[in-house]
C-alpha cells in the first residue's frame, strides 16, 4: 500500500471508529503525525485528498475538520467525477438508474404525502400535452428528483441526483428524434403517478422501470 493511502486508512479508522466525529477538529499536525505513525507529508497529502471528496474540512489559520460527513455533501465528489462521462457511457448510467430509480420510486409509495402527489400532479398538467423537448427534459428530472426524494433515504436520492445528469443528453437526443418519445413520456408520468396515488408500490416500481428502460433501449439500438 502506498504511504498516502495508508495515511487515508488510518484517518478513515479514526472517523469510522469514531474516534473523530463530525464537526471535530483533527489534532495538531505533528500530533497526529507522531500518533499514527506517519511522515507529516505523507499525512499532508491524505488530508488534502480527503478534503477533495469532502470528509475533511481545511479551514486557514483554524484547522482542519471533519465535516458533518451529510450524503448529499460527499456525494457532490461522485458528481464531479461523472461530469467527466463519455458518451459511450451513457447506457451504463442509464442501467444504474434502472436499478435505482424504480427501488426508490417503490419506497416513495408508501411514504409520499398527498400534497406532494398534488405537486406532482399540477407539474405535470403545467407543462399541457405538448411541451418542448427542453421543458420536458427539465420537467423530467424534477419530476424524479421530488419522487427520489419522498423515499426518505437521502443517499438514494443523492445518487439518483447525480446520475440524472450523464443521462440528460441521451433524454434530449431521444426527444428530437424519436416520434412518439415526448407523449410516451407523459404517459409513463401519469402512470407512475396514478400508482403512487393507489399506494401500489409494484405498480409505481414496474412503470418506473419501464420508464427508465424506454430510454436505454433507444440508446441502445441507436448506439
């Protein structure tokens, strides 16, 4: 194992023993340092990977911190990293969001309030029968990012979040040349919609499934 990574290793230790909590100040340097047995570079480089990807906070002239270590905040490094996607990588996305998506839209039914419902439901009679591509588009990830969201895990909803965007592309790309792809849309968001209304949880799954296996087929075929 490399200095650095053991370095890492032993920070992470610290933090999943919890021997370092959220919002604790590391020791000092040299400190902590002598306490693990590290060089202070090699200790310096582990804490600057680790503020990389947001599990340590380094405040000038104060410290460094752990950070409060939220889901949505460490995931924000996943969706640095798929900023970055190639094209052909679309449809690996596309098949992780067909695991997820419906997992979630599953557990949103039988906690989704009927407030929200009717939010979904008023988006969905806002953007009328035919809407552009663009708005559709936009109107489709809000409208899975407010059902991810009502599942109640913020992890789920965070990874859904972050692999909404590599998939963007191949959602525009099928609006504009594939005939039936914005009414096919709709109709899929009624149905998922009309599911969590009845509290059908395997209803809401499989037409979520549909929904997201719709676009990876098309992609497919295209590709």
């Amino acid at each position: 194992m490399a200095v650095t990574d053991e370095a890492i290793e032993k920070i992470k230790g610290m933090i999943v023993s919890g021997a370092l909590r959220p919002g604790d100040r590391l020791p000092k340097e040299n400190e902590l340092a002598t306490g693990l047995g590290l060089s202070r570079n090699s200790l310096r480089e582990a804490v600057r990977a680790l503020s990389l990807i947001r599990i340590l906070d380094v405040r000038q002239g104060d410290g460094t911190y752990v950070t409060s270590l939220d889901p949505q905040l460490l995931l924000e490094a996943m969706s640095f990293v798929v900023d970055f996607h190639r094209d052909d990588t679309a449809l690996e996305f596309l098949a992780v969001r067909r695991i997820l998506e419906p997992a979630a839209t599953a557990m949103a039914g039988s906690r989704i309030g009927e407030d929200e419902l009717d939010a979904l439901e008023a988006q969905l009679d806002a953007h009328g029968a035919e809407p552009s591509v663009e708005e559709l588009v936009t109107a489709d990830l809000e409208f899975h990012r407010r059902i991810a969201a009502a599942s109640g895990n913020s992890v789920l909803c965070s990874l859904l979040d972050g692999l909404s965007g590599p998939t963007t592309r191949a959602r525009v790309w099928r609006g504009l040349t594939q005939e039936d792809a914005v009414s096919r849309t709709l109709h899929e968001h009624r149905q998922i919609l009309a599911a969590l209304r009845a509290r059908d949880t395997e209803a809401a799954r499989s037409w979520s499934t549909v929904h997201i296996a719709g676009v990876e087929q098309w992609l497919r075929s295209t590709l």
